[in-house]
C-alpha cells in the first residue's frame, strides 16, 4: 500500500483580515472532529482535487492557517496535507456491511495538536479501494458545525466543475453574545427555559453506564421510505389535530415513544433534546455562515402513555418558538446558555446522563436529512462524478437522521449508544407498522 501527501495552500488569502477569532460555541466542540466520507465507482482525479481545494481554502483561510493560544487562527496558509493511497483489502460490500471501516480510510486529526497550532484543521484523503474510490475530510469541530462542513463540500464540489458559488461568511462578531443578568435571575431563565440539572454526582453515579454507551458502536441504517414518512407525518395530523406537524416532528416523536414503550416501568417521564441551526432564525447570522451556531433545545416532555399524536404535537409546541424568523426565544436561549457556560450553571438544555445510561430517558435528536450531501459531485461540468454512498459522519447524536441515496428518497436513521446497545440485543421492529 503505498501513498502520498501533498500541502495544499490557498491561492489567496484576504488583504484585510488576518486572523480569525473562535466564539465560545466553537471552543465549546474544539476537542471533537468532523469526519465526512464520500464513496465513487469512478477516481476523480487527485491533481484535479488539490487544484479545485486550493481556490476552496481561499474561502476558508482559518483552514490552512494555523491556532494561537486556542483563541483563534492565524492565516498563516501553512496548508492542509492532501493524502492519496490505496486499500485493496477493503471492498465497497465491507463499507455496506460495516460503515465504520471507513475510519480506517480516514486521515489523522487529533484535535489536541490542532489547538497547539502544530496542526492543520482540515486533512483530506482519496483512496483507490477493491472497487471503487473514498473521499474522506475530516475538520476539527471547532472550526463549523455540520451545516458549514457540508455546504463547504459543495462550494469544493461546485468549484470544482468551474460553477459560481456564494462565498461563505467568517465573522463570528455576527453571533449573540452572552447575557449578563445576576446568576439568580439567570438560574430561573434557565428552569423557564426547560432546561435540565446537571450533577457531578448523578454523572459519576451513572458512570459505568456511561462508558458502556460512548462505547457503543453505531447501529443502521435503518430505512424510512418516502410512504412511510408520509404516513406517519398523516397519523401524527390526524391523531393531534395540529396540520402543520413536520416530517421531522412526526418521525421524532414516533422513535421516541417505541423506545420509551420499551423502558423502565417505573420511568413513566421521558425527554427530548432537539438540535436546530441558528441560520435563518437568528436576525443577524445569515445562511452562509461558518462556525458553529447549533444549538439543543428541550423537544418534548412526556409519559410512557401519551399517544403518537400527542407527543407530536408537544414537540410541535415546544420547537415551533424556536424556529420561525427572527426567532426572539432561539435569541434569549442562547445568551442565556452563553453566559451560564461562563457561570458555569449547572443546568443543560438537555440530559446529557438521561441519554446515555440504558434505557435512556431523553432522546437526543439530530436531524441531517436536508443536507445536499449527494450533490457533492466531482469530474466536469460536462461529467460529473456523483456519489454512490456518502457515509454519515462519525459525531454521538444517539438518534441521527441522514439522507437516503437520491434513487431511494427517504430517510435512513442510525442509533448510538444506549440506543445501539438495544437495537443489537433485541431487535425491536422499527418500522411504522403500528403507530397508535
């Protein structure tokens, strides 16, 4: 097996602007990275690439540059290693039996490194498999959050194919910044909000419980066809009442009563934690954005016995303030949640105990299945070289919605942790036979 590392630079850097400041959103993931992976029957071509990512990296200069004092990034366009090699031991049938081998194809991050400045923020791979080829790009996390990682790839991809592109926005001065109320007045903010306590204790108590589930390895994807969706987003209507239920809302509240149904008798309260993106709710951010403006809200509350419909239409309830523009309450939430990292407060928009011990009582929720993953395509304007498998990326939400390939549509749901652990060991049916 043999392979090659070129450092691609950008073919430009700003003339006015020479660092780029992290937010305390972005320091808050620093220590996890993103690792996105594209698999084609045909090469695209490695000289190509690095041509088509250094025009790329002059749209995003903090990731060739360099970390100072964990605080923020230097351009310094150091460059990003571009790796080329082969695995013919490895077969696009391994990667549909067992996603997680594409780790194995994926180059090297450690985001320790990467905030000592002794490493790149971005690596890429291509590699010549048994049959096909897999483009993997893995970003510490905090430089995006998963919307700017994969519109980045289509920028890449639309450059690429010599296409026009919007240029993205780095200029983190555009987030709200924390609140700055007397720490009792932002404690009940904070239970008004529907936030949950965090305990040392609890964690430590839950402990083994823990590392079991951050152990588990991801379970799916498990198929929701376009009629299923359809069907259950029409079941949750007609049962709540309420005609502007989501898809999202609708499949959300479906998994996390099948898996409350299958919990602990006497927990009979259960949670959601559900993860929206602050573009296009927050007044000043636009779409375009880059860094990291996800934000957890608390999704629904409810009982072991509540129907579909009625926790469809809670967290209809509970999400719906939260998502229309500008939204005021997305604003408030997240100053408040701004200054209670700095306070320290020991309360969380969601239980991050409760959705890792087994069986979980809150339902971490995120939802991918919008992202244009699939029309990162490669080659020319003229031949385009178009995905056959993009491999969801390897970050813990215990419930994950991911788009299906184009010719199926749909969506395809993966599970981690505790949630994993019960899908292996007892295969509960999963898809919407029954929903009353």
């Amino acid at each position: 097996m043999s392979s090659q590392t070129h450092i691609v630079q950008a073919t430009s850097l700003p003339e006015t602007q020479h660092r780029w400041t992290l937010s305390l959103l972005d320091k808050q993931t620093m220590r996890m990275n993103i690792r996105g992976t594209w698999i084609y029957r045909d090469a695209p071509s490695p000289d190509a690439l690095r041509e088509s990512l250094a025009s790329l990296l002059s749209y995003y200069p903090h990731l060739t540059g360099r970390m100072v004092d964990t605080s923020y990034i230097e351009y310094t366009n150091a460059g990003v290693p571009f790796t080329t090699t082969q695995n013919h031991s490895i077969s696009l049938k391994d990667i549909e039996e067992d996603q997680e081998i594409v780790d194995k194809l994926a180059p090297t991050l450690n985001a320790k490194q990467v905030q000592k400045g002794q490493q790149a923020p971005l690596q890429v791979q291509l590699t010549e498999i048994k049959d096909a080829h897999v483009l993997s790009v893995i970003v510490n996390h905090g430089m995006m959050d998963g919307n700017s990682f994969y519109s980045m790839m289509l920028r890449w991809s639309r450059l690429h194919r010599g296409l026009e592109i919007i240029p993205p926005v780095l200029d983190t001065s555009l987030l709200p910044q924390a609140s700055d109320v007397d720490k009792d007045v932002l404690t009940e903010q904070a239970k008004e909000l529907g936030w949950r306590p965090f305990s040392l204790w609890k964690l430590l108590w839950h402990l083994p419980s823990l590392i079991i589930s951050m152990r588990a390895k991801r379970f799916g994807p498990i198929y929701f066809s376009p009629e299923n969706l359809h069907a259950l987003k029409q079941k949750a209507i007609e049962q709540s009442g309420c005609q502007t239920i989501s898809t999202h809302e609708a499949l959300s509240s479906y998994l996390s009563r099948l898996f409350a149904q299958r919990g602990k008798k006497k927990s009979n309260t259960y949670t959601q934690s559900v993860v929206i993106d602050g573009r296009g709710r927050l007044e000043d951010v636009p779409e375009n954005y880059v860094g990291n403006i996800s934000y957890v809200i608390p999704g629904a509350t409810f009982n072991r016995e509540d129907s579909f419909g009625t926790i469809a239409q809670k967290m209809h309830d509970a999400v719906e303030p939260y998502t229309s523009y500008p939204s005021k309450k997305l604003t408030f939430a997240m100053k408040a949640s701004l200054q209670a990292v700095q306070e320290k407060l020991p309360l969380m928009p969601f239980d991050i105990v409760g959705a890792n011990i087994n069986p979980p009582r809150d339902f971490y929720i995120n939802n991918f299945s919008k992202f244009p993953v699939y029309d990162v395509c490669f080659g020319s304007a003229q031949k385009e070289l178009v995905p056959i498998r993009v491999v969801p990326h390897n970050l813990p939400d215990l419930i994950q919605f991911w788009p299906a390939p184009p010719a199926q549509g749909g969506v395809e749901v993966y599970f981690n942790g505790p949630l994993a652990n019960i899908m292996r060991k007892h295969k509960p049916t999963i898809l919407p036979a029954k929903t009353t």
